[in-house]
C-alpha cells in the first residue's frame, strides 16, 4: 500500500551541503517527496521528538547534535515507504550498514548518522503531525 514516511536529514548533513544527494538517493528508491522543510530545532522540540530515548545514556547528546545546524524534515510517500526508507537509510550504525546506503556513503558515526526515518506506520503518523500540518503535505 501507498505509505507515507518522516525523514530528517540531519545537521551533520545538513552542515556538509548534502541534502541533494539524500534527496537523490530517497527519489531513485521512488520514494516522492511530498512535504520538505529545513528549520532549526530547538533543544525543547529536538528533546520532545526523541522523548522515546530519554532514559538512554546518549539522549543529552542527541538533542544537542540534532540543534547544532538546521535539519531538512521531509515527508516520503511510495509504496511500503516506511520500510523501503529504512531500507534506503541502512543501519543505524555507520560501520553496520549496506554500502549502497545513505549511512554507508554520508554517516560520520552511529549518532552523526545524517538521517532520521520513522520505524512503523504508526509512529509516522505521529512524526508527519509533529513537523507538517496537512495542508503542506502536497502528493
Ligand atoms: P535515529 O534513527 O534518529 O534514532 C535515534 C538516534 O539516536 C539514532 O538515529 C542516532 O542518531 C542516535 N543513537 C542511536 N544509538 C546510539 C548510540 N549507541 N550512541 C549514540 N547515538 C545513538
């Protein structure tokens, strides 16, 4: 079924003017981009985002990472495009990831990891409707 995805691409990308060759990369998937905006997060926002890692040790120093530069929040649609930007993205740990991979070919370490996807439909939904009223969501 048609899906729809949030992706962030991350400062550390951001910061080294990579968002074309991501976004090249989530389009030859046949991944659309639908939604696309670059902001600067603020530490309460980067914080409430990943609210799910609080009790990790490196949450301080993912919030802080994710508000060093702006990032490009981004909402992917296709077919399984849940799973297939999961699988455009590669694993979470750089050294861990297929080479044809965005982390593979951009990440600089598994907390620099230059993207962020949604794990599941259902926490999309709630990513989508954290960054992007309705409204600019434009299929
Ligand atoms: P992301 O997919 O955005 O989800 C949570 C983020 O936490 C992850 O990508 C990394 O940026 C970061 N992260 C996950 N595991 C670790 C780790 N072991 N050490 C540091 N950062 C991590």
């Amino acid at each position: 079924a048609t899906e729809r995805t949030l992706s962030i691409i991350k400062p550390d990308a951001t910061r080294r003017n990579l968002t074309g060759k991501i976004n090249a990369l989530f389009e030859d998937a046949g991944l659309r981009i639908v939604a696309q905006k670059r902001i600067q997060l603020s530490e309460a926002q980067a914080g409430k985002f990943y609210e799910v890692h609080k009790e990790r040790p490196f949450y301080g120093s993912l919030v802080s990472s994710m508000t060093a530069a702006p990032v490009v929040v981004q909402v992917l649609e296709g077919e399984g495009a849940v799973l297939k930007n999961r699988d455009v993205m590669g694993a979470t740990d750089p050294k861990k990831a297929e080479p044809h991979t965005v982390r593979a070919q951009f990440a600089e370490s598994i907390e620099a990891n230059s993207v962020h996807g949604s794990d599941s439909p259902e926490n999309a939904a709630i990513e989508i409707a954290f960054f992007f009223a309705g409204t600019e969501i434009l299929p």
